[in-house]
C-alpha cells in the first residue's frame, strides 16, 4: 500500500508540473485535468470537469478525436500519436499532438490523454510552406548548391528554363549548365560570397539542347544547422542584353552622322572661305 500511494503522489507530482496537458475521461466525461490543461485551454478544474472530452477539440476534429478515444476504452487499437486542433476558452486555436493509453481508473476502464502543445512548431512548418511555395514558383531561376558544386535544389522556373526535369538536374553539377563556372572559378565564387553574404555577376545559362541565353545571377552564401549552401537566383536577360545592343548601335550610328555631318559642315566652310577670298 505504501508503494501505490507513493507510485499515485509521484504521478501526480508529476503531472501537475508537467507543461503537457493530461487528461483522464471515462465514457465522455472527464475525471481528471492537470494544472497545464487550465493554463492552456483558459478553462478551470470545475469548468473542465464539467465538460465531455471532445468539447474542447475543434469542429472538424471532434468525430475522429471521439470515436478514437471512446474505441481505446473498449481496448481496441487506434492510432497514437495523432494531432488535432483545439480551441481555447477565449477562442483561441491551438494544436495539439495527441498520444493516450487505455487504464483503469476507479475500477473501470478509462483513457489517458497527453496533449503536447505544438502551435509553435505548426505555425513553423506553415510558414516553412509557404516559403518553399514562394520559391518553387519564383519567376526566376534558383539553384541551390553545395560545396562541390552539386545541384541540391532547382525551382520550376529553372526546369522550364533550361528544360532538364528536377530529377534531371539534381544529378548535375553547376559546371554542367554554366560553361563558364569550371569548379576553380565556382569555388572563388563560392569565397567570395562566403566573404561578402551575396554578390551579382553576369553569366550564360545552356540549355539541354545546347542552346545559350544570358543570365544575372545574385549568389547568397547560407550556413544552416553547420552546413553551407551557395543559393543563387538567376534572371534571363536576353532582351535587355537585346536592347542594350541596339541602343549601342543606334548610338554608333549616331555617331556616325555627326561625324559625317560635321565633315560636310567643315567643307562647306572651306568652300565659303574661299569664295570670300577671291571676292
């Protein structure tokens, strides 16, 4: 008796220090909260207690949440762990990772339920998504490299671009779609935007036909969790390039008649010049 009471003091003890929430139902009842469920729910002990398990879980999670719980009490096998979305006493939506185990408790059959908080983790993950969207359909071309040149990630826009599948190109080396970026010139490259953070430079993309087309690329060094990637965006510039070439041939051409007028202009002056002089 001795050791079930220090078993049952040692388990409370713990529960009610613990900064997951713990609860025990029985049929939908339940018949026990730790002080993490009223800190993160916003309801009391009294309020809780009064509540049926489910109440508290979100609308479109309520039926799983319920059929898994009331299953476990009868001993059959549902999954564990899970998550579920909750919603607070001042209406706030958090989720919840969901792990319980089948007791007794009182003498009949009884679930206990650990709810870990992960809303942190969740708004992470949501937030890494919708980055990795971002990226994946950026109307330019990102490469992600690492230290020997290996292609590690292409975005779609470099897929169409240069019209290698995704799989294709994470076989290549960057080498293999810059012909001027041998591994000598990527690694000064690589130190230099390790020094610097970033950097831009101009280059030529080649296609898998074998056809070119330049490119302006902004190179960012990246250290994440001690492992470092070179991340590039590459913008196509033909047209600019297009345009930058006929202005300087509408500007040679320019030059061109001005010479040409302003040799005209000094003949007409030397003829004038000497008609004066005979008058």
């Amino acid at each position: 008796m001795r050791s079930l009471r220090e078993s049952e003091e040692n388990f409370r003890a713990l529960a009610q220090t613990t900064s997951a929430i713990i609860f025990f139902y029985q049929g939908e009842s339940l018949v026990y909260v730790n002080r993490a469920a009223e800190r993160v729910t916003g309801y009391s002990k009294d309020e809780l207690l009064k509540m049926k398990f489910w109440e508290m879980i979100r609308p479109d999670y309520q039926k799983r949440v319920r059929e898994y719980c009331l299953a476990r009490q009868r001993g059959e096998q549902v999954p564990s762990p899970y998550e579920a979305g909750i919603i607070t006493k001042g209406g706030e939506m958090r989720w919840v990772e969901i792990t319980a185990e089948r007791i007794m408790y009182m003498g009949k059959p009884a679930g206990m339920a650990t709810f870990f908080d992960i809303t942190d983790r969740k708004h992470a993950e949501e937030k890494m998504r919708l980055i990795q969207f971002a990226i994946d359909n950026f109307m330019d071309s990102s490469i992600w490299l690492n230290l020997e040149g290996q292609i590690i990630y292409a975005n779609k826009a470099t897929c169409q671009s240069l019209g290698y599948s995704a799989d294709e190109l994470l076989s290549m080396r960057i080498w293999d779609i810059y012909p001027d970026c041998p591994y000598e010139r990527f690694l000064e490259r690589w130190n230099k935007a390790k020094r610097s953070g970033a950097f831009n430079f101009q280059s030529m993309h080649v296609r898998k036909d074998g056809s070119a087309f330049p490119v302006e690329v902004s190179a960012n060094y990246l250290k994440f969790e001690n492992k470092e990637y070179l991340i590039t965006f590459a913008r196509d510039i033909t047209i600019r390039k297009q345009y930058e070439e006929a202005l300087s041939d509408a500007n040679a051409q320019t030059e061109f008649y001005l010479d040409l007028m302003g040799h005209d202009i000094n003949n007409l002056n030397q003829v004038a010049l000497g008609y004066l002089e005979l008058g």
